[in-house]
C-alpha cells in the first residue's frame, strides 16, 4: 500500500472498529469475535505506529471505549479504566519492551521486572468501599463514566461487603513483611478504597446456563464474557443471583504507597478479596514468555476462561511515570495467546481439481497466524458458498481456524473495500485440462468429467499412497509428480511394477535412495481391509465408512457383488453413498484396475475382531494432541474395536479434546455428551 492507500485503510479500520466496539459495549451485541475485532485493533495500532502523522484524536487507539448504557446510573471514575494493547507473539513482546525502554534511564531499565496475572474473560468492575463497607459498583462504560450495578454486584458471594478486620490485616501486613504501609492502609480502609477487578462465570455454570437456554428454545450463549456482562446489566438482582458470578481482584486504585504491583496482589489478598492464586511475579522477560507457555499447558484444566496473560510493569514508580498511550498504559500488554480468528486480505482465488473431480474456489490470502500456524490459503467451498460470503478478491475477510479445522473464511467485510476489489467467477472449463464440466442435480460442486485429467490422476495418487490407505513412505506429491510427468506410471497400481532403474532416472535419486523407496513400496503389499477400501478413492466413503464396509463385508468379492440395497444395511449408509459403492464396483475401469492390484501382488488382510475394549464405543477428536497424530489416535481406537467418528452426534460416546478445540466441544456440552481431555483417553486405552 503507498501513503494514500494506508490513510484511507486507517479511516476504515477506526469506523469499523469503533461500530462494533458501540455492539459490544454499549448494545451487548456481537456480530464478530472477540479474536476478529482484536486483529482488526491489531492492524490499526500496527499502521499508526508506521505512519504516526495518520494518528488522530478520533482513533480508537486514542480513546477508551463506547458510550455506556442508560439503564443504570451513571458513575465517574476516580481515574479512567483503561484497557491494554494486545500482543501475540514473543516478537510483539520485545518491541513492547524495546519501546518502553526508551523512555527510561539505564538505571531504571535495570530495576525493569514484571507482574503476570491470568487474562480472565470477564467484565472489569471497580469496587468503592467507605468506611470498610461495599459503597458502590461499577463497569467500566466509557472508562471514565460507568453504570452502578452495585445491587447486582452484591449477590457476588467473592466480593467482600465489608473489608477483613482492620487487627487482622495488620497481623498478616507484618507477617509479608508489609508493615510500613499498615498506617496508611488504616486511614484509607476508614476513608475511601478503590478496588478494580473481573467479574467472570466458570466453565459449569456457562454449560449449565446454555443447557437451560436450549430447554427455554431460547439462543445460546457464545461465550462466558457474554453472559457475565448481560448478568450484570441485569435490572433484576435476583436473576444476577442465579447465574453463580465470580470474581477476582486486580488492582488497588487508592495510593497505599505500594512499591509494586506484587504488594498490590498481597494487600487484595489481606483485605479479604479473592486474587488469581495462578499470577505469578516475573524478574525478565524470559520468566514471562514461560509463564505464557504454562499458561496455556494449564488453560484446559482450569474452572474458568481464559485468553491471554497480562505482563504489569512490576515497579510501581516506573510504571506511572511510563504513564498512558491512547486508551493503554505504556506499563502493561495483553499478551494473548494464538487467535482462532484474525482478519486478513484475499489477494486471489483460484480453483483446485480434487481425485473426484470436484472444482473447489480457494482464497490466496496474506499470510496471517492464527491458533498458531501461519495461515495463506482458505477454502472457500463451492459457488454458492462464494455468493452467500459476497467475496471479492482484494477483500478484507475473517479467517477462523480452531485446532485441527482446515482453515475457512468466516465473514466478509465490506466497509473496509476501496472500490479496487474484483469480482470472481467460477470457469466454464475445467482450469487443468480444459475438459467439459458438470453439476449434478442437487449437488452444489462442480466437477470435471474428464477420467483422463491430470489433476485427478494427481490427486487419485496422493491419496492412494495416504496415511489412511496404503501408507507408502517416501512416495510424496513431488515424486509422484515425476513418476507421471515421465510416463512411469499410469494408475497406482503401477507403483508396485516400479524397479530400481525406474527410480534412478529421476532427478536427485541414487542407488541408495532408490533401493529404499522400492523396499518401502514393496513393504506395504499387504493392508487391511479398510485401509484397502479406502485406498480406492470412491466418493463419499472416508476412513470410517472404509471400516464399516470392512466389518460388514469378509472379501472384496462380497462387497463387488453387493447390491444397493444390501449396501444401505450397514448403518451410515445412505442411498447416495450406496449408490456410488455400487457404481464404482461396476465401472470397467476399475474392474481392470482391482485385477492388476491382485497381478501387482496386493494382499488384503481381514481385520475383524470379536472383541475389545472399546466395543461399542464412538470417539470424536477436536484440537491438537501432543503425544500422537491424529491417524494414529484414530488406529488405537479401531484396533480396540471402538469407532471414531468426524462429527457430534446422538451415537457419540466420547469427545476427546486436545489444545486449540474446535466447534465441536461446544456441540458436545450442549448435548452433554461425556468430554475428556488427552490424558484421559490414554487411560482409557492402557
């Protein structure tokens, strides 16, 4: 972008941030994720930072939120409630760092350590005690005015109505070493005391509130913050009552003469109010990047949400004198941790040919990281998906990816186009081999009706010699390519005829290497039966379909002769899948082609079992595992006889969860199916 482009993208992005930061906080409505408006934040900050002469008074980095609500009263604040810039990866942190370094001396740059605190989602609240009793309660509304939810935030069993007594909170002063502040503590608990905090809902009460709204007919809820913030608002105390808030304090706002933030989290504690036993002082910036990383290996196992951690300058005098940029003090950064959606720019589409034909659009984006993975393509389905987005190349999107989920585009943002973006049009051809293409009746895809296509064939190959099929080592797209481009092979089954000499002409093949990709062909000559059947390719017929058919069936034979109706005995067997088992069975091509695997030497073993430990039980996985892959995960459950299964339903026995969880773990808790996390399942296969 030159100079005039990044100024009319900085006008865009502040409008539409600043219109869903008024939904968020004014109307407690959400159209886009927390993730998504974080990112378009991000990008904003990023482009002032580059072009400071951009930045004006209006910005959102500049302010501190929406207008608040009328239905309370409203509150003004002693100081303003400011929120945090965001960062997302260790880089972020060090330019943080870098920066507020340059505004201190050597000496106060040594003194420079860190306070950790967990980023709860919640609502932040600020607490005013008078005389050691709960006076009054408030949001945060526009940071500088907020709304007295006092009577709401007094059915919160964690938030103190009147302060510990005062000769108790001057015993545990003495014994953290604390006791030059008790003077000053005594004069301020019997004055006026300033508290601030996140009012929250745990993870149970967030399940169990949902289940009632799915009983109700009512919509669920997205997100514990999206309740703990309705709760609050609510005019009824006795409805606040019943949805079981917590809280836990954060920051003193009243001058206790506290050297640090870490004294601070102390005197909460002394007071009587419930801090994050989890947060955790840091001496440099090596302490917080593991902090991070414990933080997130413990995020599953706690009773509450969290999306980040919070890195406080430590020292108290440093950290004002840092003082605030915009709506954020210059002494604090959310550190947050992998977006499961950010924004991004469509800089092209273009159309892939799968092993069936199937011409699917897919987004070339700028590269952007989210859950942890550097994201540059997205799959945009079928025409009628592109038509319900209304994508245009060149248009800023929301891409969303949750732990093993392909990544996909989420939502279009039009406000931010600048008129350059160009219309996509699906191809009359197919774009490889300028075949005729064809949309069935019903179906939404388009595909080539070409068998000779090379992009079939390329694809038919690939996932022949898949993980899930024959499992050949060594046998990548790239060689696969070569074999194909050199005429070596014409279908796959032609990759158990290849010799040594064969390999060796191609490109960067020795003896060596090429004795060890024969011998890894010839490996795998023997494979189970559902392996084999999903080796085949047929439409529809995954993994688990594959595993069905090879229960059902002893032979390949039988499942040749097998008509549609038999077919659609087996259970998750439709008509459509059916027919195409039947169709592929009886194509003469593949007749052909089943008769050289027999020639080649391929040898299918049964695999049915009896019994075993997991009989009778269906496993559905979400997110990432640490201790194996995802096929071989898939491999334990099926050798212990159970099933596993892409998608929630009514058959699921069990949801294993990894890091990173997908929408599924929110499917599951609304049907209440059993979830476990990765350790769980490993006790269960022992």
């Amino acid at each position: 972008m030159d100079k005039k482009e990044t100024k009319q993208r900085i006008e865009k992005l502040k409008e539409l941030i600043n219109y869903h930061r008024y939904l968020y906080h004014v109307l407690d409505k959400q159209e886009i994720s927390d993730a998504a408006l974080d990112s378009l934040k991000k990008e904003l900050f990023d482009l002032e930072q580059k072009y400071p002469e951009f930045i004006t008074p209006d910005s959102p980095t500049q302010r501190i939120g929406g207008e608040p609500l009328d239905k309370f009263k409203k509150v003004k604040h002693f100081k303003p409630m400011l929120s945090f810039n965001d960062a997302f990866s260790e880089k972020d942190m060090l330019e943080w760092q870098e920066r507020i370094f340059k505004l201190l001396t050597e000496e106060e740059r040594k003194k420079i350590d860190f306070y950790c605190e967990l980023k709860i989602d919640g609502l932040a609240i600020e607490l005013i005690y008078e005389n050691e009793i709960f006076k009054t309660g408030a949001t945060r509304g526009d940071g500088l005015v907020g709304e007295d939810i006092t009577q709401n935030l007094k059915t919160i069993e964690t938030i103190p109505l009147k302060l510990r007594n005062i000769k108790e909170i001057k015993k545990d002063l003495e014994r953290e070493n604390l006791k030059d502040l008790i003077k000053i503590l005594e004069e301020k608990t019997k004055t006026s005391l300033i508290i601030r905090g996140e009012v929250f809902i745990s993870k149970n009460e967030f399940k169990r509130i949902n289940n009632e709204q799915i009983k109700k007919g009512l919509p669920v809820y997205s997100n514990p913050r999206n309740i703990a913030a309705g709760s609050v608002r609510q005019l009824d105390p006795k409805v606040t009552a019943s949805r079981r808030l917590d809280f836990f304090a954060y920051d003193i706002i009243t001058d206790m003469g506290t050297k640090t933030h870490e004294e601070k989290h102390k005197i909460l504690k002394i007071l009587g109010f419930k801090t994050n036993s989890h947060n955790k002082y840091c001496k440099d910036i090596n302490e917080v990047f593991d902090f991070y990383k414990h933080s997130q290996k413990i995020r599953d196992n706690l009773y509450y949400e969290i999306d980040g951690v919070v890195v406080i300058v430590n020292n108290n005098n440093i950290f004002e004198k840092l003082g605030v940029a915009g709506k954020a003090p210059r002494g604090a950064i959310a550190f947050k941790f992998p977006l499961k959606q950010a924004t991004t720019i469509v800089k092209d589409i273009k159309v892939q040919v799968g092993r069936t034909g199937a011409l699917t659009p897919v987004a070339y984006l700028e590269p952007v990281e989210i859950g942890g993975a550097k994201i540059s393509r997205a799959t945009l389905h079928n025409e009628d998906e592109i038509k319900r987005l209304g994508i245009k190349i060149g248009d800023t999107v929301i891409v969303g990816r949750a732990g093993d989920v392909i990544p996909d585009i989420i939502k279009v943002l039009p406000e931010l186009r600048s008129g350059k973006e160009k219309e996509f049009k699906m191809p009359k051809k197919c774009p490889v081999c300028n075949g005729k293409i064809f949309k069935k009746e019903g179906e939404a895809v388009y595909r080539c009706i070409n068998p000779n296509c090379f992009a079939i064939l390329k694809e038919r190959f690939y996932h022949f010699v898949s993980k899930g099929a024959f499992d050949i080592e060594g046998l990548g797209p790239k060689i696969i390519d070569k074999l194909l481009e050199e005429g070596l092979v014409s279908d796959p089954a032609d990759i158990f005829n290849l010799k040594e000499g064969d390999i060796l002409n191609l490109e960067r093949f020795g003896e060596k290497s090429a004795k060890k990709l024969i011998n890894s062909i010839n490996s795998k000559k023997e494979i189970p039966f559902s392996k084999f059947i999903y080796s085949l390719g047929i439409r529809q017929v995954g993994e688990e379909t594959a595993k069905d058919l090879s229960d059902y069936f002893n032979s390949i034979k039988e499942l040749k002769n097998a008509s549609c109706n038999d077919l659609e005995k087996i259970k998750d067997i439709g008509p459509v899948t059916a027919e195409n088992i039947y169709n592929w069975f009886h194509n003469k091509k593949n007749i052909e082609f089943l008769e050289k695997l027999e020639k080649a030497g391929i040898k299918i073993i049964n695999e049915k079992k009896e019994g075993g430990k997991l009989k009778g039980k269906t496993f559905v996985f979400t997110g990432e595992l640490n201790s194996m892959t995802r096929e071989e995960v898939k491999e334990k459950v099926r050798n212990l006889n159970g099933e596993v299964s892409e998608s929630i339903s009514r058959k699921t026995d069990y949801l294993v969860v990894g890091e990173n969880p997908g929408s599924k773990l929110e499917k599951a808790q609304k049907r209440g199916i059993k979830i476990i996390n990765e350790k769980e399942f490993l006790d269960l296969i022992k």
